[in-house]
C-alpha cells in the first residue's frame, strides 16, 4: 500500500482509512483463525502477540506468551526441536514440522503441525507461525497403521492354533536359511503331528480334534525361543524352525518337546483323551540338506521312521529313531 510522491491531504486521508481498514480486517482475521498463529520480531526472536485459538489450545495466557522466546514458553520447553532449530526461523524463510508434540498447560501432550514464515510489514521483518492441532488426524493414522499391522498379522496367523500359518513359514524359512549361510552356521527343523489324528476326529468327532490342535499350539509356544519360528503347516502337521540350532540341539528341544506332549490330558464331553500321542521328525541345515524343499522333506522323512517304529517318539533324518520318553 503506498501514496503518490506528493500526496495531497484528501490522498493521505485515503491511505491512513485504508490502512485501518486493512489492520481490521487482518485483526478480524487473526482473531477468528481455527488455527494457532504466534507473530515474532524476526530480530529478536520475541513472540509479538498470539490469537485466541492458540492460547485456548495450549492453556497458556497471553501474558505467557508475549515477550518471551519460543523455546521459553512452557509449550515449547521438552520438543526435541532444540533452541538452536528456533533460532533459525529468524535465518530461514521457511520452516515446517509436521508433528511437532507440544505440551499443554495441564501436562497433554497435542501432536500440531508447525509452519512458519518470514514476511515484511513495512520494510520490517516478522516471522509468523502456524500451528494446527492434528491430534484427529494422527489418531486416524495411528488407527489405520494398527489396523493394517493387525491385518498383517492376520495374514500370517493360523486362526485356530494362534501360530504361524504355511506361507509365513516359508517365506522366513526361506530367509532364515540365506542368513545361515552366510553366517556359516547351522539352523534346525523339528516337523511333528498328531498319531491317528484321523481316528481321533472319527471317534470324538472335530471338536475334540480342533481341541487337540490348539492345546499343541499353547504348547509349543511355551517351548520356542523369540528367534524361533513355530507354524502350523497343515492339517495336523507342525512345523518349528531353530535359527543357530546345532544337532544336538535340536534333537534335545525335540525330546523336550516330546516328554512334554507325554502329560497331554484331554477331557472331551466327559471323556478322558489320554492316548494322543505325537510324532517328531528332525532335520539340520546345512548336513541334511543345502535348500527349504530339501530340509523339510527331510523332516518329513524322519517324522515317519518315527511314526512307523511306534509313534509318540523322534527320530533324526538319515537315522534310526530313537524313543525320547521311557
């Protein structure tokens, strides 16, 4: 807004209701905004003054506000966004954060968007801040972020067991192998199922075989490390995968596993199941074989010398099983 170089009193009249009206409108403004505006002397750093949206936001009174340097007001204090990052917003043009936690008076934290800008009001520089409350918004992206991790999670869950679903585990076994071997080291695959699990379902009916199924998954989570990977692969087959586990190792978590399926009790509609009995086939990377399709066809090939020298016991690919539990 300017005046002819020789402004006659009608002109400067003119200008001076202008420039009123322009500060009334832009006051009308400041104060009606739905969002938080602070306004500082791009010298100083001082905040100049505060709308009523900011100072309803955060708790703080304007008194706490004006005169005061940014990181001096309460709001400000904690951020990460230290003194010298407010410094710089009498140096840069521009700057923004996205979420920027600001603390209440009354100790909440509001996640805001913060932009500021520098600007001149008659050939003085002002930095002037916005700061948008995006509590909503963060919540609805938190929300969408647990929903599609819950999904994620879903995808790879077998919903009766709780363990593991077949894809998961070959994707990870797949992955699992890759890194023992450029770890050289050794990883451990114990396949075990459920003796005459057809008889079962025949006699008790599925009921009484989903039952069986998911007390197993409740069981071998007890018997997995947080690097283990347990899975129901199929039916009532399941499969444990031991990263870093040593033969010996995994034909002991195997034993363990076996003696602890020996005190298996099930009472279904008042009948006592006390003969499941389970079968355990165990197979060692890189001995065994070198890839996924080997390794477990090897598992699978144990799990059956098991079975057919009399169930309920373990036995070790490309050996003769071995009865576990007297």
């Amino acid at each position: 807004m300017s005046m002819s170089k020789n402004p006659t009193r009608k002109d400067v009249a003119a200008f001076v209701k202008k420039l009123k009206t322009s500060e009334l409108r832009y006051r009308r403004l400041f104060e009606a905004a739905q969002d938080g505006i602070l306004i500082l002397d791009a010298k100083t750093g001082m905040i100049t003054d505060v709308n009523p949206f900011l100072i309803n936001m955060l708790g703080y009174s304007r008194d706490e506000f004006v005169e005061r340097k940014l990181w001096e007001v309460g709001a400000f204090k904690d951020i990460e966004a230290n003194q010298e990052s407010f410094e710089a917003l009498q140096e840069n043009e521009y700057i923004r954060y996205e979420d920027l936690p600001l603390r209440a008076k009354d100790g909440r934290l509001i996640a805001v968007e913060f932009v500021s800008n520098v600007y001149l009001v008659e050939d003085e520089k002002v930095i002037q801040c916005n700061i948008r409350d995006i509590t909503d918004r963060k919540q609805a992206q938190d929300a969408l972020l647990e929903n599609e991790a819950l999904l994620r999670e879903l995808s790879v869950r077998d919903h009766l067991t709780g363990l593991f679903n077949r894809r998961y585990l070959e994707e990870t076994l797949e992955r699992e192998l890759l890194r023992a071997l450029r770890q050289q080291s050794s990883l451990g695959v114990i396949m075990l199922d459920v003796d005459d699990f057809k008889q079962i379902n025949d006699t008790y009916g599925h009921v009484a075989g989903d039952t069986v199924l998911r007390k197993l998954g409740k069981l071998l989570r007890k018997h997995v490390r947080g690097e283990d990977i347990a899975s129901r692969y199929g039916g009532d087959e399941f499969i444990l995968v031991l990263p870093g586990a040593s033969p010996e190792v995994t034909r002991e978590r195997a034993r363990l596993i076996c003696e602890a399926t020996k005190a298996f009790h099930l009472n279904i509609a008042g009948k006592n199941l006390d003969s499941v009995t389970f079968s355990l086939g165990i197979a060692v990377f890189p001995q065994d074989s070198p890839n996924m399709a080997g390794l477990l066809k090897a598992a699978d090939a144990a799990l059956y010398l098991a079975k057919n020298a009399g169930k309920g016991r373990v036995a070790a690919a490309g050996q003769n099983p071995e009865l576990n539990v007297a």
